[in-house]
C-alpha cells in the first residue's frame, strides 16, 4: 500500500495536526477550517449549513464525488465547544496512538485520528461525525453540474 501524501514531508505531517488546539484560540460556536489550496467560490454564512449542523465535526470527501462519507479533513466543520469539552480526552487518545504504535482505522494522521476519535467517543450518539456537504469542497474533477453550481 502506498504511503499517504501526508508522510512525505515533515510540513504536510505536523500541519494536519494543527488544529487540535482550535478550540484554546478561537472563541466561537463553529470554526471552518480551510486547507490553504481551498477556494471559496461566493459568500456563504452559518445558515448555509442547515438545521441539523453538526455537534462535533463534520468532514467531506475527497475522491468520489457522490461519497457522503465523511473522510476528508481539508475542508472540515468544527464544533469549538465540543472540541474544548474532550480536548484533554483526545489528547489521550491520539498519544496512546503514537506510544503504541497503533494506526488509526479512518486514515493517515490527524483526519484520521479524529474521525476513529469522534465516531467512538460516545456509542449512543453517532451524529457527532457527519458529512460536510459535497458544495463546500468541489473537486476540479468532479462531474456534476449541480455540485459545480451550488459550489460555495
């Protein structure tokens, strides 16, 4: 198996790491966090995002266009308060990782991390990890016309 992208170079590592201390630095409700090669397209505000936002993290794909599994950390939706309240839980969880050397189920690294994170963290609640709408990362590759013209 070929090694992700992100082990390639010291930089692409420790930058999917980065977000863990969002939560010591923002104030806010929500966070949206952009990869730098992201575009936005046209305006857009909390409403964009519906009623039923995410209480934890909401990530979108990367490859296929009509995958509504959440797998993609470079455009993600952040729950600030949430990632407080189980900032030192993560902590933990991520090192006993790295201590033992055990890989994480969703991925490579960070994305991967908080994906295996916040789909266990609390068994009765699965919402905690959702899909970030295909609109909000549209891919130069993608297909349809209906994810081009909704892009945000």
């Amino acid at each position: 198996q070929e090694a992700s992208h992100l082990y390639s170079h010291q930089g692409n590592y420790i930058g999917t790491w980065q977000r863990i201390d969002i939560p010591l630095f923002i104030d806010a409700e929500y966070c949206l966090l952009l990869d730098a090669d992201t575009i936005v397209h046209k305006f857009f505000d909390l409403s964009d995002f519906g009623l039923d936002i995410t209480p934890g993290i909401a990530f979108s794909n990367e490859m296929f266009e009509e995958d509504t599994r959440p797998s993609n950390a470079g455009v993600a939706l952040l729950n600030v308060p949430k990632f407080r309240q189980t900032y030192n839980d993560f902590k933990s969880f991520f090192r006993e990782h790295a201590d033992e050397e055990k890989y994480f189920i969703g991925g490579p690294s960070g994305q991967a991390a908080y994906l295996d994170f916040y789909k266990g963290y609390n068994n009765e609640d699965a919402s905690l990890v959702q899909h970030l709408d295909t609109t909000f990362n549209v891919k130069p590759y993608y297909k349809l016309k209906k994810n081009f013209d909704k892009r945000k």
